[in-house]
C-alpha cells in the first residue's frame, strides 16, 4: 500500500544564491518594463500568476532574464521581501 503524505508539511529552501539573483532579475526586469512604459507591478503579476512570457517585454533581454527563474522562487522572493517591511 502506497504511503499517504498528504499529511506532511513539505520543506522548501532556497540557496542565498538563488535568492540574489532572483532579486537581482526582478529588479532589471523592473527597469526594463518601466523603460518600456509598462505598469511593471500589472505586467509582473500577470506573469507570475498566468505563466506566460508575453507579460514581460523583450526589451533589455528581461524576458529571457525572467524565463531563467521558476515563478516560486520569485513568488519567495517576493514574500520574504514583503514581509521584512513590516
């Protein structure tokens, strides 16, 4: 009978490296929208909830930069980020 881990907590971590250069993608993505004349905050929301690129323009390779993250470790970053202001 398969084990049933649907009552565990799952740990999840992430290396202090990925989390600079998480930040530091969202910050030039950031810039890039901004350069572009985009709502940066809308454009990136829109990412990371749907997933889909087009949120994010091709402008200073930031498309390409954020293609290079997994949306949960911007989602922690975000977080982490969010909750330190506090």
């Amino acid at each position: 009978m398969p084990s049933d881990f649907s009552d565990k907590t799952m740990m999840f971590k992430v290396q202090a490296e990925e989390v600079k250069k998480a930040r530091d993608i969202l910050h030039q993505v950031y810039n890039s929208l901004m350069e572009k004349g985009y709502n940066p905050i809308n454009q990136l929301v829109g990412y990371l909830l749907s997933g889909d690129p087009a949120y994010i323009t091709s402008y200073g390779n930031a498309r390409n930069l954020i293609r290079q993250l997994e949306r949960d470790e911007l989602l922690e970053e975000l977080v982490k980020s969010y909750l330190k202001q506090e």
